[in-house]
C-alpha cells in the first residue's frame, strides 16, 4: 500500500511525533489489532451484518427489509427517501416503482416478492450468492470485532497467549494456518510464548460458527459472552433453507503483522506505505495512525 493522508489537522511537527510514537507501539505489538475495516460492513450503509444476522436466525422477512428498507442517514437522498417510505408502508408493489434503477439489487427483490408474495428466501436468492454469502460472513466479523474490542477493553495481551488461549502456528506459506489452533495450557505456556514473541505463532479470537472451537479460561469467557449476548448457538450458523450460506466458523490472529512500514510528513501531508497479509485491513492499520473512530464495530 502506498497511501497518502491529506489536510492533517495538526501542525508537521506534532504530526511526526504522533506517527513515530504510534510506529514504536505497533513495533513492540508485533502489529496492529487486526479488526476488520468498516468496508467489511458497507462503508455508507453499514448493514452487511445487520443482514447476516437475521439470516443466521432464520428471519428472512427481516433480512429484506434490512437491506431494502432501512434507511441510513448519509446515503443518497433519493434512495433514502425510498427506503425510508417502504420501511413505512411495507408495501414493496410501490417501492419498486419508485426505486431509482441504480438499486437493481433492491428492485431484484422486490420484483420477486411482488410475483411472490411471501416467499422471502425465493426473493434473497434473487441475490448474487457472494452477496449473500458476505452477509454471513460479515455477522461473524462484526462478532470478532467484538470479541477483539472486550480483549482490549479487559487489558488482555494481543502478543502474549495465556492459559486458555488457542494460536496460529505459521504455515509454510508464512501466512497463519487456521486450520490447526493449539491449545495454550501450563504444560507448554512459556513454550508458547516464545513462538509468538518469534513471530512463529499467532494468538486467534473466534469466528464463531457451526464448528468453531472456542478457546478455554479467561478467554473463553469473553467469546462465550459476546456470542451469549447475541443469543447464538453453534447450529445458528446451518442455514436449512439456504444451506449454501451455512459456515463452520475458524479463528482469526488477534495482531496483523506490518512489513516495510514506511512513513514521512511533508507539508500538510502524510504518506505512509506498508504490506499487509491478505484479509488483514490497511484502513484499520490507518485508524491506529490517524485516530479516527468507527472501524472496530
């Protein structure tokens, strides 16, 4: 990633300070908290998991209209105003007259329930299944997220695994393999450790689903109460009716790691470049940087 941030809103001076303080933080993490960016949700209309969460229940219903209806402030004013009169009426006959062609998703649905009446799974399948299929995945992000933000909130280590936690060995390809945690125990606590602090392991938080191991002691506390909150159990994520959309869960690394980080200040400006793994998010490492809010949720 090459990125350069604009118009910064303090002086050059203060500007460098805070980026070699905040690169000197990342550099004792071993990375940066490895939340997923907003664009995972919709950068303007953050509904994704909203949508993923009535399907994993089975509220189908509610899936359409959350993705619809449901109107956002900050999107485009006629689409709103559509949305808006629908999440009023109901009637989805007059809001596929009034929706603007740009919504064909929208108008896909609609157009079956009108022929359809009722049939709202028919109406969600009208959808491209990696839509669909993002809608799901999106509800498991926004859960990590929440797992991730508890961790940090509790002042629990990201870098350092503890009895109970589950870690990522490295594959061959340098990547995490999150096909194989291991568990962290007494036995092999400082063992652990070392592989971590080496770069060589990676402490995970769930990505909770049908077949998702959830880690053991303090943490399996924070995982079992986020999921506890949404009231999930594991067989929520078989989805019967849309068996296609069904998903088995993983883990997740808790830290993404950062290489080549480079950055420098000129005039009003910023740049930064840097590399990221893949599924890692370069606007979460740019939060850490900039300060700014909203990408954990």
């Amino acid at each position: 990633f090459r990125i350069v941030v604009r118009d910064l809103a303090v002086p050059p001076s203060e500007a460098e300070s805070s980026l070699a303080a905040t690169a000197a933080q990342l550099e004792v993490l071993g990375g940066f908290p490895n939340f997923f960016g907003m664009q995972r949700f919709g950068s303007i209309r953050p509904i994704t998991h909203v949508v993923g969460r009535h399907i994993v229940r089975g509220e189908f219903k509610e899936a359409v209209d959350a993705y619809a209806a449901n109107p956002i402030v900050g999107e485009d004013e006629e689409a709103f105003e559509v949305r808006q009169a629908l999440a009023a009426s109901g009637d989805y006959g007059e809001a596929l007259k009034a929706m603007p062609d740009v919504m064909g998703f929208e108008k896909a649905l609609l157009n079956y329930l009108v022929r359809r009446p009722g049939d709202y799974v028919g109406a969600l399948q009208e959808l491209p299944f990696n839509l669909l299929m993002m809608f799901v995945h999106g509800y498991q992000s926004y859960l990590f997220n929440r797992i991730l933000s508890e961790r940090m909130r509790r002042g629990l280590p990201l870098n350092g695994p503890l009895e109970g936690d589950l870690v990522l060995p490295l594959a061959k390809q340098g990547l995490p393999d999150r096909d194989r945690p291991l568990a962290v125990e007494a036995s092999n606590l400082e063992k652990m450790r070392r592989q971590v602090r080496d770069g060589k392991a990676f402490v995970s938080g769930a990505l909770f689903g049908s077949d998702g191991v959830l880690a053991a002691g303090p943490i399996e506390e924070i995982e079992r109460e986020v999921v506890a909150s949404e009231g999930l159990k594991p067989e929520d994520f078989v989805v019967p009716r849309m068996p296609r959309l069904s998903s088995r869960g993983t883990r997740r690394e808790l830290v993404a790691a950062v290489r080549g980080l480079r950055w420098a200040v000129e005039g009003t400006a910023a740049k930064l470049e840097f590399e990221l793994s893949k599924g890692c998010y370069a606007t979460s490492l740019l939060r850490e940087f900039m300060k700014g809010e909203g990408q954990s949720r």
